[in-house]
C-alpha cells in the first residue's frame, strides 16, 4: 500500500504557487516585455524533464481529470509518440556528449528541439493548465539555470539589460528535497528513487504503484 503523500503534495502546491507569485511580480513589473497570451504556446514544445514528486503530482492530477474516456485514450497515444520521439533525441545527444561535445553546446541543442506537449488540444490550449509544471509556469520571463540566462524569444526583454530573474536551481533543489521525502515516505528500496526524472509524456504513461515506487520486498527475479 503507498503511503499518504498529501502533506507532501500540499508542500509542492506551495513551492508552486511561490512561483506563479515571482512570475506575477515580474509581469507585474514589466508588462510590456510578457507577452503571454492564451493560446501562445512555444513553450508548450519545450523538451525538458519533471522530478519525482511533479511526475506523480500530475500523474495524478491527469488520473483525477481524465479517469477514462476517448479524450484520455488520445492524450495517452500522443504521449507515448512523444516519449519515443524523446528517447530517440536523449540517445543523440548522449552520443553527442560521449564525442566531446561540450555541455553548453549540447544544452543548447536541446533548447532548440520543439516537441509538442500531449495535453495541447487542437486550439493550443493546455488540458491540465491547473496542475501544468513549475518549467511551464516561469516561461515568458527571465531565468537562470547553472548561472546561464533563458528568455522566451517572443518576449521583449532586452539582451543585456538587467531584469529581476527567477533562479530555477533553487527551485529544482526543493524540488528534489520533495522528491525525497516520497522516496522516504515510502520507503522505497530503491535508493536512487528521488533521483529519477522523466518527461511530461512518460509521467502520464507511468503507473505509480508499490512495484515502481519499490515499496515492500524485491519479488525473486528482481533480487
């Protein structure tokens, strides 16, 4: 059985509303220079990986909204074209790096592949907007990741000005401090359970039960 992971559920809630508050604030600040909009959605083809807690956190909030039906059966087929798409280019750009390609470089590959979300419906809108992840909720304002900038291209910040920036890596250390919690929560056996990232695509595909959370003992062929 998995253990109750709502306190822990609620902790994410509020990282993520912290968030959408820096957002507010910069936007607030600068509106002339967000210029989000409902149906933009560039940044609904990003390729980018969730952490632990956010995959189950909207794992679940999929389950809750879409529990069945031909609408969830469409989400899923496209989610898992996705994934193998994303798997395909994670391959490549691991090769790439084996070959001595530079880090910076490699990261800048992957900011220009475009992949479009499973939950954009036909009028690029987000099916689970509600409960979208923390990298979908600062697009559109600056960012730092590893001390190097990010901004929407169709943003109208200016290079080399200075502007109030969200620095993710803070936000993913939480984010991993929740992610382990679960993985203590549950104590899972698998010691590296906190330490798995996964995209959009496969946290809607994956079933997070006691076998993959690792909760109880190993079965025989496992151990």
């Amino acid at each position: 059985m998995i253990p109750d992971l709502i306190s822990i559920f609620t902790r994410y809630e509020t990282l993520r509303a912290e968030v959408d508050d820096l957002f507010g604030r910069v936007r607030g600040a600068f509106p002339q220079c967000v210029v989000c909009k409902e149906g933009c959605s560039d940044c609904c083809h990003a390729l980018f990986d969730l952490s632990l807690v956010e995959a189950m956190y909207i794992n679940k909030a999929f389950e809750a909204a879409f529990g069945y039906g031909p609408q969830r059966s469409a989400i899923l087929e496209r989610a898992s074209d996705l994934d193998r798409q994303a798997t395909r280019i994670k391959r490549e750009l691991y090769r790439a790096e084996k070959d001595g390609e530079s880090p910076e470089a490699i990261m800048e590959r992957a900011a220009q592949i475009k992949l479009r979300c499973p939950l954009l419906d036909d009028n690029n809108e987000c099916l689970l907007y509600h409960a979208r992840p923390i990298t979908c909720r600062v697009y559109g304002v600056p960012t730092a990741i590893a001390g190097q900038g990010h901004v929407c291209g169709f943003s109208a910040f200016e290079k080399g000005k200075p502007y109030p920036t969200i620095h993710m890596d803070k936000i993913q250390n939480r984010l991993e401090d929740l992610s382990r919690d679960v993985a203590t929560t549950v104590q899972s056996r698998f010691k590296e359970l906190h330490d798995v990232y996964v995209p959009l695509s496969m946290a809607l595909l994956t079933r997070y039960d006691e076998a993959y959370l690792g909760i109880g003992p190993a079965k025989k062929e496992e151990a």
